[in-house]
C-alpha cells in the first residue's frame, strides 16, 4: 500500500534536545529493608554448650589424673636422652674396636676373666672379699699385658683414694670438735644445776629463822 504523505511535512522544523545526565543515570535500587516502614529485628542469639557425656567425663578425668605423670615422664626423657646417646655412641665404639681388635686381645681377655673367676672362688666368707678379690686379681692379670696402662689408672686411684681420704680426715675432725664442744656445755650447765639447790635452801633457811623468833616472843 502507499502512503501519501502531504508535501508541507518536508517544510516543518523538528527541534531535537540532548538529555540530561540525571535522566541517564543508573537508578539505586532500595531494598525492602532499607525503607522507613520495616525495622530490622533483633537477634537474641546465644551460644550454649553441649553437656559433656560420661565418656567425655572419663576421658577428660583419666587426662586430668595422668598429667603429672606424662610431665615428669618427659623431664625424665629429657635427661635421660643425652646420657643415652652418649652410652649408644661407646658402644658403637666398642663394637668397631671387638670387631677388628687386634692380634692377641681376646686370649689376653679370657685370662683376665678366669684370673676374676679364681678371686672369686677364693673369696669366702664376707661380701667384702667377694668384690675385692676379683677386682685385684682381674687388675693384675691386665697390669701384666698392659702395663702402661695400668701405671696410669694407678696414679688416677690412688689421688682420688688420697683426696677421700682427706676428705675423712676433716669430716672425723670436725665431728670431734662437735662431740667436745657438747661435752663441754654439759659440764658447764651441771654446775648450774647444783648451785640452784643451795640458793633454795638458804631461803627456806632465812624464812625459818623469823618464824623462831616470833615464836620465843610469844612464848615469854
């Protein structure tokens, strides 16, 4: 179909106005909460525990009751772990020295054990002798095969015997000093006592002698 558009349309002037920056602007959108009319509620909110359970009770009990315990095992484990170290390290040693020891060591062993074994036997009667005559005779017989060695762990004995015995010496000294400093003020606190009795008497003695006269007065 065809239109017929009037020719005076093509004379007419169109005014065009550019729009505004508040007519492009985004507009904000308000939430339903954000409006004067609603109020936010409040929450009351709180936080409650759960009730322990016996088996929470026991554990928490049996933890309670062993934490003195686990403490004073790992203070133990503490110092107990350098000393381990250092005995794991000399056995190693001596592990590598019996492992490769040289010509001779083990027939010079044996005869240091059976020279024990024999002071052993021939020690009867105290428990002193048991111990001393193995030691003595199982430092003989390693004094023969090592002498060198044995000049040296002579000499180390024989100070730290010397400072003991020193060290008896001054303790025996001192306890002496004691026992006479006591039997000392024994003596001195005897004395004291037997001079009590005798102030004692002298007054009984001057209030007797007042009541004798009162009673020759009365009588003459």
């Amino acid at each position: 179909m065809l239109v017929s558009v009037p020719a005076s349309l093509g004379f007419v002037s169109l005014h065009i106005h550019a729009a505004t920056e508040d007519s492009t602007s985004p507009r904000k959108i308000i939430k339903v909460e954000e409006l004067s009319l609603y109020s936010t509620p409040v929450q009351e909110a709180k936080y409650v525990e759960d009730k322990q359970t016996q088996l929470e009770e026991g554990v928490s009990w049996v933890r309670q009751a062993v934490a003195p315990y686990t403490s004073w095992c790992q203070d133990a484990y503490i110092k107990a772990k350098p000393k381990f170290e250092t005995a794991v390290e000399h056995s190693k040693g001596t592990y590598e020295f019996l492992k490769d020891a040289p010509p001779g060591f083990y027939p010079r062993l044996g005869l240091i054990g059976f020279a024990g074994i024999v002071g052993l036997f021939l020690a009867r009667g105290s428990r002193v002798k048991k111990v001393i005559y193995p030691l003595g005779f199982m430092g003989l017989g390693a004094s023969l095969y090592y002498p060198q060695q044995a000049v040296t762990i002579a000499k180390d004995t024989s100070a730290v015997m010397y400072d003991w015995g020193l060290q008896g010496v001054v303790t025996l000294e001192s306890l002496f000093k004691d026992s006479g400093k006591k039997k000392k003020g024994r003596k001195e606190e005897k004395p004291e006592e037997a001079s009590e009795p005798s102030l004692k008497s002298d007054i009984v003695s001057t209030k007797e002698t007042p009541e004798k006269g009162s009673t020759s007065e009365g009588s003459s």
